[in-house]
C-alpha cells in the first residue's frame, strides 16, 4: 500500500493567502465603515476571530485524524502482511 500526496501547487497556495487576505481586509473595512458605537465593533471583531479561530481547529483535527487512521491502517497492514509471510514460511516447511 503506497500513499503518495500531492501538493497543492505554489499557485494554489498564493491563491488562497490573497483570498484570505482580501477577505480580511474587506471584513475590516466593513467593520470600521458600519455605522455602529465601539462596542458594537469589538463584539462583532471577537465574534469574527472565534470563528476563523475555530474553522482553523477544526480543520485541523479533521486532518490530525484523518492522518492518523492511515497511520493505524499502515500498521494493521504490515502486521497482517508479516502474519501471511510467517503463514506461507511455516506451510511450506
């Protein structure tokens, strides 16, 4: 069983920081421009950070474990492969 990744290319990567970058800019200007007192601003900032905060945990634990299963799976595979080996050697003795 051969896992291979394939990285996402330079473009991609550039693709998504400028994209998240003007999507916080335009957040931004969207805050600072709403006709809203100060309070109202910081509670709609922190709500804003909480929620890219927890879309980035989340993601991460999804990937954590979803690496983590192939782990488990390579595991499982090489201690079955080396039960067949020691299987094959001892029947055809």
């Amino acid at each position: 069983m051969s896992d291979s990744f394939q990285k996402h290319s330079s473009s991609w990567v550039s693709f998504s920081y400028i994209s998240f970058g003007t999507a916080a800019f335009m957040l931004a200007a969207g805050l600072y421009l709403m006709p809203l007192d100060l309070w109202g601003k910081g509670y709609l900032t922190m709500g804003i950070l909480m929620l890219v905060q927890t879309t980035v945990n989340i993601t991460k634990t999804l990937r954590d474990n979803t690496e983590a299963e192939k782990l488990i799976r390579k595991v499982e595979d090489a201690k079955t492969e080396k039960l067949l080996v020691n299987f094959n050697r001892n029947g055809e003795s």
